[in-house]
C-alpha cells in the first residue's frame, strides 16, 4: 500500500526563497514553471522503499507493533513532519497560482473512462485477493470455513459487478462492508490500511463503473446535489490518504523492526547505504525516513491541496518498485493506480476548495430551477448555452429530461437507414456533453402550470420535477391527416430506431422478392414509396435507392429495373426550403438515377398492400415510409398560456 513519495519538504523551502523577488512581487510565469518543475523532480527522484508493501513480503506476526514507540518522539516526529509538509504545499500553491493544474482539454480527455479504469483495476485486485485466498490484501488471510468461502465469494461477486457494470452500486456498497468487517476480523490498524477499498465503494456507489469521466454523479445522487460527484472523489482521496498514513505507522515509523526484516532480505533498497555509498544512513534511519515521507504523502493527499502534483510525485516511484520485487507488487497496486489516475485527472474538486464559511456562502438558500424537455438540437443546444453563461454557478440548476439518453444527429438518419453508417456513428452521449447540466432520462407524461411541475414517467413511477423556468424543445411528431390506417401501415421517420427497422425491413424486402416466382408480387415487394418532398423524405428516397441498387449484385434473381422508389410530394417541386434552380437540380439528379416522382400529389390512404394516392392512382407496395408535414406537438400548444415562464 506504501508509495516512494515526493520529497517536497526538503527542497521547497529553499526553493522558495531563492526565487521570491525582495519587493515583494510575485514572480514571472516562467519562474513559476522552474520552480514546480523543480518540486516535481525532487519527488520522483526520491529513493525510499516506501514504494513496497512491507507486510506482503514480511510476516507482520513475526513482529508485532510496539506500544514503546508509539509513545515515543518518533509519533512527535511524524506530526511535524507532516505538518510542515502540508504548509510547505500550501506555500507552494501560493506561490505558482491557484490556477496551476486546474482543468485542461488535454485532462479532460484523459479522463473519459477514468472511472471505468478505476473499477477494473480494483476487481483485479479483489479476484487476486480471492485466489490466495485473502481479505483484501495477502497480509489478511481467509480459513477456508464458511464465513472464509463465503467472503471469497462476495470478493469475487464484486469483481463481477465493477467488470461487468451490472450493479455495480451493489458492488460498491457491499465493498464497504467488507472494510467495515475487516475491523472485525482483524484489528482497526488492518482496517485504516484497507480503507483506501471504501474509497473505492463510495465512487462506484455514487458515480458509477460506466460514468463517462466522473464529472457527474448518478442519477439519484445528481437530483438531489450536483456536488455530489466531487464529495465521492473527495472521499476517495481522503481515504486514500488515511490508508497511507496508517501503512506508514504500522509497517515503519511504529514498527521498525518489520521495516528492518524487509530491508535484511533486500538490502539493495537502501540506495543511501548501498548505491551512494553513505555509511551513516543506516536501515534503521531509512525505515524512519520512508516512513515520515509516506505519511507526509498521505496528510498532503488528506489536505487536498494540489493533488495533481502530489499524485504526479508519487507516479514513478510506485512503477519503479515493479521490477524489483515478486508479482505481487504489481496486482497489489493495481487499484491504487487506478485511484491515482481519477485523482490526477479529476483534480479531486481542488479547484472548489475554500474554507468553511465561504463554501456555505456558496450554497444559495434558494435555487433557479431551469428545466428543459426534450434531449434534441433544440434542448441541447439551449443547455449548452446555459452552461456557457452560469459555468459552475451553484445558485442555478439546468436539468434536461428526454426520452433518450443520447443525442442524434438526424441529418444522417438517411445514412443509416442505407446501411452506411451504425447508429453508433450519430449518437453522442448528452452527459458526455452537457457536464454541468442534470440529465434524466424519461418521458414527460404532463405540465402542471401552476404548480410549476414537470410530470416525468420513470421506470417503474412517476416522479415531478419542479421549475422556475421551462423551455421546451420537443420537437416535432407526424401528422396523418386524421387516417388512422396510415399512421397503422406506414412507418416513421423520426428516431436512430425508426432508421434501423426501415433498413431492416428493406433488406428483408430483397430476401423474400428473390425468393419470390410471381412478378407482381416480387414488383410489390421490391416498391418503396416516400411521402413528403422535404429534406428527409428527399435524401431518404435518394439513399434508399442508392443501397437498392448496391445490393442488386447479391441477388441474382431480382431485375435491375424492378426496385423502385416513389416519392410522393404535396407541392409542384421537391424541396420547397432551397431555391427553384437547386431543387430542380436535385430532382433531376434523383430521376436520372433511377427514383421516380409523383407531385401535386397526396397519400390518401394505406391498406392492404396497396397505397391511394390523391387525386388519383394506387401503388401496390409493402412499404410506406411516412416524412410528410411535422407540426408542434400538443404539449406545446398547451403552454401558450404561461409564455412568461415557459419557452418554446
């Protein structure tokens, strides 16, 4: 659990000094730079064997903690150090800016999946634990009875969980209890040392293995306080912190002679006496020395100030340890990479830190509540504008709520429908993008106006979302005139689904008409009709027509003059948004590859296989594809009559 920290105490005062000017000024951005990449040399250029877990290598019940040293001026010394060591950062941190390591692109980017990384990492080391088998760590050893088999199993159900991503907030609580029961078992020391594990719980529990970068907590946990995600990775570091601190007492500056009987079977981690050749740097000062550092680690981590440059510090020490010592180094600290990981990327809400009276003063006693409804262009792009104008405004609070949980970009719904693109392709997550914005998934079932309540259809309930202010972006839904054997015959053309089943369908279309003896029912099968003249019904026609004639060489039984694709428009041209030259420019494009037009014309009816056109003629067709006339949904007809707190 040990780390090789960062020796910042040593060479941070004398640092400081040489570099602030005598007025009183604070110095220039490139002496800043100097300065903290300084610091950080220092702490990966530190030898010390805190990088090794000293009981995984050494039996601890040969040596026993001494209650003669805890109450000797090593506990003293281990104070102070740490102590100073936390103001020389805090020193530090005035020094460079409060800006230095704040959020970037480039850890923004590294932090999509940190989560997920954390997760994996962590049931590796629970599944290693399993196999010896092993309470957490191998210095905890299982009996193989009952209760030994039976956390054997709940070790391995939670790997299953943080792997998977099913449950995995069952995983992350029922990790807890394992730290809380290791108290039990074992001793509070062997808890504190483990309880880097219930950090580990906390963020999967609230954040979740499948969270995008850890920026946003889940659903329930969001709804409630937006700063929910922070407090888990808060709660990760300090846990950390504390299982460092406890590792450092009891494997070295309490316990001397476990951190000498690691260091007699492996003298060449004293690099002072060994390497360097200093005779006066004893194993016995070197356990001291490592020990101090690690717990001065952990109290910095604890203090929260500039995690990234302690975790940055802490990084190549703890991989330099690998090829030195068995196996065992490196699936022990598999988890703690992963912990150092989300830390570093995430920043461990640094950036929100201030004392105590100003956090409260940050905390508004009443909130404005804008809610938006619908996860399309429109709401979306209303979020992201919002976001751009509050940021990190905690007195007001965005909360979107659609149906999906992604938005598509239906521009390409033709590409997709023809085979050319996955749905994959067109999605992109909305918590992904909207990371100050509260998403929820549902369906709105009513608006209570005067209330001001939004209704929204849960899985199993129905839950109210309350609002100061209410734009909704709901888009739009076909109309079919009244004809109800048109909206049962023809399909949709709205959604990344409707997309897929109208490809589907089409591709079972050439299965069965090159199955198929009888001409004009191959001719039924193989006709495509597109009602509405607009941009989707156009490039969907032209699309379709397209992936027909693609497909023709893999069905050697159908004619390349059967597949036909009819568009049916209301009007005397196509396109009516773009000018007469484009439009017919575009129709005849679309005829002279093969798509056949029928204007001043109207879907009448469906039924039976065949399509009635109006003013006259039928088409005789398996398929009818319906773009035509989208109008405002009736939801937002109804809210006309509160325009000064809703937006359409």
């Amino acid at each position: 659990m040990g780390t090789r920290p960062i020796d910042v105490p040593t060479c941070a005062p004398r640092t400081a000094r040489f570099s602030m000017p005598e007025t009183g000024e604070r110095p220039n951005r490139s002496v800043r730079l100097i300065f903290l990449a300084m610091c950080i040399a220092a702490g990966v250029l530190a030898p010390a064997a805190a990088f090794a877990h000293v009981k995984w290598f050494t039996d601890p019940a040969a040596h026993p903690l001494r209650v003669d040293v805890i109450l000797s001026d090593r506990t003293l010394l281990w104070i102070n150090s740490s102590a100073v060591a936390v103001l020389v950062l805090a020193g530090i941190r005035r020094l460079v800016g409060r800006r230095v390591g704040s959020d970037s692109p480039l850890l923004r980017r590294m932090a999509r999946g940190a989560p997920t990384i954390l997760a994996i990492q962590a049931a590796i080391g629970l599944v290693a634990a399993a196999t010896r088998p092993a309470l957490l760590a191998v210095n905890l050893p299982l009996s193989m009875n009952s209760l030994g088999l039976g956390l054997v199993a709940a070790e391995l159900a939670i790997a299953l969980c943080f792997i998977t991503g099913v449950a995995d907030w069952l995983g992350g609580l029922a990790l807890i209890a394992l730290v809380l029961l290791t108290a039990l078992l074992a001793s509070p020391f062997d808890a504190l040392e483990q309880v880097l594990w219930a950090g580990i719980g906390v963020v999967v529990l609230v954040i979740g293995r499948t969270a995008v970068d850890g920026g946003q907590a889940r659903w329930w946990f969001q709804r409630r306080d937006p700063t929910w995600a922070r407090r888990a990775v808060s709660m990760l570091r300090v846990a950390m912190g504390v299982s460092l601190i406890a590792v450092a007492l009891t494997e070295k500056i309490w316990n001397p002679d476990l951190g000498l009987a690691f260091l007699a079977d492996r003298p060449e981690l004293n690099v002072f006496h060994g390497a360097l050749g200093i005779p006066w740097f004893t194993d016995d000062l070197f356990v001291l020395s490592a020990g101090l550092t690690e717990a001065a680690i952990g109290a910095m981590l604890i203090s929260g100030i500039m995690p990234r440059l302690v975790i940055l510090g802490m990084w190549l020490p703890f991989h330099l340890g690998i090829p030195v010592l068995p196996a065992q180094e490196l699936i022990g600290h598999l988890p703690i990479f992963g912990v150092m990981y989300l830390l570093f990327v995430r920043g461990s809400g640094e950036a929100q830190r201030a004392s105590l009276p100003s956090r409260r003063a940050a905390i508004p006693e009443r909130r404005t509540r804008i809610v938006i409804v619908g996860g399309g262009f429109g709401g979306v792009t209303t979020a992201e504008h919002l976001e751009r104008v509050f940021g990190n405004d905690r007195s007001v609070v965005v909360t979107l709520i659609s149906d999906n949980n992604a938005m598509v970009f239906t521009p390409f719904l033709p590409d997709v429908a023809a085979g050319r693109l996955e749905p994959t392709a067109i999605s992109t997550s909305l918590r992904a993008r909207l990371r100050h914005t509260i998403v929820m998934r549902g369906r709105v079932t009513g608006i209570d106006l005067e209330h001001r309540g939004v209704q929204v259809a849960l899985d199993d309930s129905v839950d109210e979302v309350p609002f100061d202010h209410l734009v909704l972006g709901l888009g739009a839904v076909p109309n079919y005139h009244g004809s109800q054997t048109i909206a049962e015959e023809a399909f949709d053309f709205k959604t990344v689904a409707d997309a897929v089943r109208i490809r589907n369908h089409f591709i079972d279309l050439f299965e069965r008409a090159d199955r198929e003896p009888d001409a004009e029912v191959r001719r039924a099968l193989l006709t495509v009709v597109v009602a509405g003249g607009g941009f989707a019904g156009v490039e969907l026609a032209g699309a379709l027509n397209d992936f027909a004639r693609d497909m023709l060489a893999n069905y050697r039984h159908i004619h390349p003059d059967e597949p036909r694709i009819v568009l049916v428009h209301s009007r005397n041209r196509i396109l009516p948004e773009l000018s007469k030259p484009l439009a017919a420019e575009a129709m005849e494009s679309m005829a002279r590859r093969g798509v056949r037009f029928e204007l001043n014309t109207r879907v009448a009816d469906a039924r039976g296989g065949v399509v009635v056109l109006d003013p006259a003629g039928e088409i005789r067709t398996e398929t009818l594809i319906w773009t035509a006339e989208l109008p405002r949904t009736r939801c937002c007809a109804t809210c006309r009559s509160s325009m000064t707190r809703v937006a359409l």
